[in-house]
C-alpha cells in the first residue's frame, strides 16, 4: 500500500525502484508524483527542499482549475504549469461513455494525447535540462498525472505490468484524493457530479490506455518521436537520468 510521503497532499510518491525490459530499476529521489500541493505544511515544504531537494514542480492542470501552492511562495522551487487538458473540469456529456454508461478513462487518456503532445515535449525538455528533482502533479494525482507518468515510465523501459502497478498506488489514497477535491473552489461544486466510474481506479483505465496507444501509434515510443516531437537523444538523456546504469 502506498503511503504519501507528505502530511499534506495525500498521493506524493517516489518513481524510483520500478524494474525495466532489460532488468534494472528506475533510481529514487530523482521524479516524484503527486496530488495537488495547495495543503503542504511547513514540515511538507521542508521535507521537499531538504531532504529531496526539489528543484522544479510540474503543474499539469489547465489554467481554469490551477491553484497556487501558497506554501511554496518564497521558496527556490521553480514551478511550471504545463497543462494536459483543455479548460477547466467538465461534467458534461461530451466525455466518452463505455458499454456500461461508465466514463471511458481509458479513451479519456487518449484525448489527452491528441491534445496535449507541446506540453509532453516540454516535459521532456524540462527533466532533462536540469530540473530534477521534480515534482509533476494535477489535483487528484490521478489521471493526467497517471498519464503522463505512464509515458515517462514507458519512455526508459519501465515494463508494463510495472506502469500499471504505479497506477494502482493511487487506489490506497483515493478517499483523502475526494475529500480534498470537495474542499478545493475549481472542483467543490462538480466532483459528486462527475459521470460514473470517473473518480474509480482501475487497472482497466491503464491497460486499455496502453493497448490503443500500441494499436493506434505502434507504440509510446512512436508517438513521442513521431507526435511529441521528442529526439532520440532526449529520450537517452531521460534514461541515463531516470534509470539505474547498468552492471
């Protein structure tokens, strides 16, 4: 069960020990996930400059459902917004539906490809020119965050079964995640409201992702090349920084 490092934000976790194809493992203190960082505590800002030394937070909601993280004001952390989505948090039918009337992430997180490959690339570009250790976060920590660590975890090798275990650590934390959510001015009002299954974690969510985005683009390696625009050397670079060398 994964525990959050942080009193206040409830799904901060550590990418670090995942194993990869060719048997190493990803290296810890180096790329962190999370929730929203708007409920840090003191003891929280210090554990992130003092004992991780984070130098870069990565905001990946939209500029309609941003808030500032008033704790981290005055403090040498970098902060970037680079959003995943289009506009603010929606109810609204324009969502993709399943067979079962149930919101259908795993087509949600495609969307977010189609949308969103200039904000990858500069993801890309960010961890590897200096801003680690980083910090990446939306609100819930869930879904664009899933994504995008789902990307940055395939792009250097992270097998498969792993990416989607990471994803499932959010299910541990899924009750504070809401809670938050109903406490927070952009999603008080519309969280209860949400089409069914949308706050769910799933493996489903994950392996239907994964699977369209082998069938649709050959691969995450494809689209990053061929999509994001992210160079051969990029990619190199993010592994020599992410994964442990080998033997």
């Amino acid at each position: 069960m994964s525990v959050s490092l942080l009193e206040g934000t409830p799904n901060f976790r550590d990418l670090g020990g995942l194993p990869t194809v060719d048997g190493r493992v990803t290296k810890h203190g180096v790329l962190f996930r999370s929730s929203a960082l708007e409920e840090l505590s003191s003891r929280d800002v210090r554990v992130l400059i003092d004992e991780i030394g984070v130098r870069t937070v990565i905001d990946l909601r939209s500029a309609d459902d941003c808030e500032t993280a008033e704790a981290l004001r005055d403090t040498p952390i970098r902060y970037v917004n680079l959003p995943i989505s289009r506009g603010a948090p929606t109810t609204s039918l324009d969502r993709p539906m399943d067979a079962h009337g149930r919101a259908d992430m795993a087509r949600i997180y495609g969307m977010y490809l189609e949308v969103s490959s200039l904000s990858i690339h500069e993801i890309f570009a960010e961890l590897t020119s200096g801003a680690t250790p980083a910090v990446f976060h939306c609100a819930a920590g869930k879904d664009r965050t899933g994504v995008v660590a789902a990307i940055l975890l395939s792009a250097v090798g992270v097998t498969r079964d792993a990416v989607i275990a990471d994803f499932m650590e959010t299910e541990p934390a899924l009750a504070d995640i809401i809670a938050y959510l109903q406490r927070r001015p952009a999603y008080a009002d519309i969280v209860l409201r949400f089409p069914p299954g949308t706050m769910d974690v799933d493996p489903s969510f994950m392996i239907g992702f994964l699977d369209d985005v082998e069938r649709t683009y050959g691969g995450m390696l494809a689209w990053l090349t061929e999509h994001a625009g992210v160079s051969a050397e990029t990619l190199a670079r993010l592994e020599q920084l992410l994964v442990e060398p080998r033997a």
